[in-house]
C-alpha cells in the first residue's frame, strides 16, 4: 500500500471511489452500478486500500446468503489533503492530480448524458452548466470570492437527503491565468 495519503488518493480508480461516496455512503455493488468500467476484482482491491488508509469506514454491515455486505462512506475531511501534503507535492503529481480531477468530470458528464434518454438530452442540459470566465481580482478580492463560495457550499452540504433533492455534483477549478501579462486592457 502507498505511504503518503497523496499517493493513496493520486490512483484515478481510488478517485473515482471517492467521487461517488462524497456526501453519501454506498454498497460495492452499487458502487459498480456507478463505476461499470472498474472490473469488480479492482474495485474491491481498492476499496480495501482506502478503508485500510482511514479514508473510508464502514458505516452499516448487512448479511446477504452467507457474507457480508458492507456500506462504505467518507471519513470526515480524510479524502482532503492538508497544506502539508499539498506543499510537500512535487509539479508532476500536482498536474497527476489536476488530470484525475478533470477525466473525473468528463466521467461523470458522460455517465449523466449516457443515463439521458436520447429524446430527453435538452431537459438534461436544462441543470448542467458549464462555461469559462475570466475576472480580474486582486489576491484579496479572490480568497474573499473563495471563502464565499466554501460558505455556500458548506451550507448546501449539509442538506439532508430526501425525495424531493436530487445529487448534483458542483466542481470548480481556480487559477491564475498563466497568460496574465502586466499591461491592462484599456
């Protein structure tokens, strides 16, 4: 098993686990209902990894024909990396990570639009935005946009499940635009 929790959570099979327990706890057969392209034989293995790292607990066991069927969930916060394991990454398994994280969104658009009936792709499309803007901030002005945006979703986080909300999964990326120059635009 991998030493650094960095290591442990870099593995695109792991983060695909991960994505689909946010905010909710899950079978491994409904995780391969989820996941139909991890062979069941892999999932398992790694399932065993992420529980054996504390990133996953067991939160209910359930007897089915002579085994044991489990239902995993997230610890609290363990799927995150702290500064520490953030500063201590090198370039090369920041952009390791920054892929995972963007083939996660492309599997997950593409497991939404392979669920949607095709005469259906427009109602579909009617909750899914997607777009790239660009905003001028100063360094404060982005962390106060940040910490907005983390209370929000906090807030929204904590809502219970039930019959009337439907899981939306909301992803952002932030960054310095690397072709920033000093000039402005006049």
């Amino acid at each position: 098993m991998p030493d650094r929790k960095v290591d442990i959570l870099l593995h695109p099979v792991r983060m695909q686990i991960i994505n689909q327990l946010i905010n909710r706890s899950l079978t491994p057969q409904q995780l391969a209902k989820q996941l139909p392209d991890i062979a069941q034989a892999t999932l398992y293995r790694h399932l065993k990894i992420l529980e054996d790292a504390d990133i996953l607990e067991v939160v209910e066991r359930e007897q089915i024909r002579g085994t044991v069927e489990k239902t995993y969930a997230l610890r609290n916060d363990a799927a995150r990396l702290s500064m520490q394991d953030i500063e201590t990454m090198s370039a090369e398994e920041h952009i390791q990570l920054f892929t995972s994280f963007a083939l996660g969104l492309v599997g997950d658009f593409t497991r939404m639009m392979d669920n949607t009936p095709d005469n259906d792709t427009n109602r579909a499309m009617q909750m899914t935005r997607y777009n790239k803007v660009a905003l001028n901030l100063t360094d404060e002005e982005a962390r106060t946009l940040r910490d907005t945006l983390r209370e929000l979703i906090q807030a929204a986080m904590s809502n219970p499940s039930s019959p009337d909300r439907k899981r939306y999964l909301l992803s952002f990326i932030t960054l310095p635009d690397a072709n920033n120059s000093e000039e402005t635009d006049a």
